[in-house]
C-alpha cells in the first residue's frame, strides 16, 4: 500500500519542484531586465548654439525614453564619454571628451572648419547598463566649402607629424574578424618608434566609418601592448564598401591622428 501511494506521489512531488524553481528564475530574469539600461532604452538630446569667437557650444543630453535622465557613468577608456565630431565628407575629424555637468547633461566647445553637415558619435556607459553608441547629423551654420571626395589609397603608409605610420591588414574581407596593424618609424631617422605613450588606456584608438558615415565599427586594441613601433586592432566590417579609418597615438603627450581610405571586398 506505501509502496503505491510512493508512486503516485513521486511524479507530483517532481513536478511542484519544477515549477517552483521556473518560477523563481523567470522572476530573476524580470528583475535584471528591468533595471539593466540597454542601448534601446536610452536617447540624446542634441544641442548646438554659437559660443565665443568661430566655436560653437554642442550640449548632449542623455536620457531613458521615459524623459528621465541616465545620471550615472561608468567610465570606459580613462573618460565618462566619447565625442567623435566628422564632417559629412568625412575629410573632418575630431576626438573629444565633453564635460559632466550632472544630471545627464554634457557640455563641450569646438571649432568647426565650415559649416555644412557633421556626423556626432558619442559613447559612453551607463552605470548598470551597456556600452552604447549613439550617432546624430547636425547641420552646423556657416560658409560650405566643396566636399572632398573619399579616394581610396593606393598607398597604406602615411606621415604625420614626422611619425611615418604604416597599415597593414590579414584580410580585406567583409564578414571576418581581421587584424589592423600599424608600423611606425621615424620619418627622419627611419627608427621603429618605442615610445608611445598608452593614449585612453591602449597603445592607440582607432575609429572606423563607412564611406556614407553611416556604419560605425567598433575597433578593440589588442590587450597588453607595448609602446611600438607595432599596434594592433582588431575590428570586422559589416560589408564591402570603402571606409575611412582613423588611428590616433600619442608621444610626448601630444596625440596625433592617422586617416586613411580603404576598400573592403
Ligand atoms: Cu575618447
């Protein structure tokens, strides 16, 4: 008679467990989902007024889509955000770090060679939250000068304030985890250079857009790096196209930026 009831009972016993602990875990899920910022909840509220002289002051609010301000930053690569400011025909490129005023506000100047359209990259962390980028046009006031055409280089090696810096890629495929590698010598002596310094908590900084300014890629340099005359990044391009690759390094505290155009089949 035990024996029976111990068999009738077993299954029901198996079962109450098993939806008390699906349960629990759904509740778990619901619980991170609702307090974990995703890039999706979140929107910036762009301003740009003139400020003194040619600059132009540009202000970025960042809130949850409720209205509510994101107040709170982690910070990535020695900075709370990242301003990447290019021009529409991506001849223009500047890499800045905004101002926290609190509140979600950021506040920075900058001088813009012409007027026209401009892309503005900002990213940045929400404390509890994910990594996200967001990107908006602006038209910017003043005289236009013509657009300069977007020519891909025959030539990957490139001079920049007498440092000679050459790119070099496994694979100018679409679709593929490649390697970006940058050698660079001293254009007077010829030298490898050994003495980057560590420029936002990496040998170097790497921005890459498509030739429409459209696509934004996501670059990481490869960890535990020395101070030259090699740098490597590591990125995938979404698809074939041509894309603008800025590489930024720094020596003797000053940065120095490295723009070149390539083709990806
Ligand atoms: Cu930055």
């Amino acid at each position: 008679m035990s024996r029976i009831l111990l068999v009738l009972f077993l299954p029901l016993l198996l079962l109450s467990a098993c939806g008390e602990s699906n349960e629990s875990w759904e509740n778990e899920k619901v619980a991170e989902v609702s307090t974990r910022i995703v890039a999706d909840d979140v929107k910036v509220e762009w301003k740009i007024e003139s400020a003194a002289g040619d600059e132009k002051r540009l202000q970025l609010k960042i809130l949850q889509n409720d209205g509510k301000p994101v107040d709170d930053f982690e910070i990535t690569h020695e900075k709370i955000l990242h301003l990447i400011i290019v021009s529409k025909d991506l001849s223009y490129f500047n890499h800045i770090h905004p101002e926290y005023k609190g509140n979600g506000l950021f506040e920075i100047t900058n001088e813009f060679p012409t007027g026209g359209q401009y892309k503005l990259i900002a990213d940045f962390k929400p404390s509890d939250g994910d990594s996200m980028t967001k990107m908006a046009w602006v038209d910017i006031e003043g005289s236009e000068k013509a657009s300069v055409p977007v020519v891909v280089d025959d030539d990957l090696v490139k001079t920049v304030d007498g440092n000679r810096v050459a790119l070099t890629m496994d694979s100018f495929k679409a679709n593929k985890e490649l390697t970006l590698k940058f050698t660079i010598t001293d254009e007077a002596t010829n030298q490898p250079i050994t003495d980057l310094e560590p420029y936002l908590g990496a040998i170097g900084h790497v921005v890459v857009l498509s030739e429409d300014g459209e696509r934004y890629l996501h670059v990481h340099a490869v960890e535990g790096q020395g101070s030259g005359p090699e740098a490597l990044f590591e990125t995938e391009f979404p698809k074939s196209g041509v894309y603008k690759i800025w590489v930024q390094f720094q020596r003797e505290s000053q940065v120095f930026t490295v723009p070149y155009v390539i083709k990806v089949e």
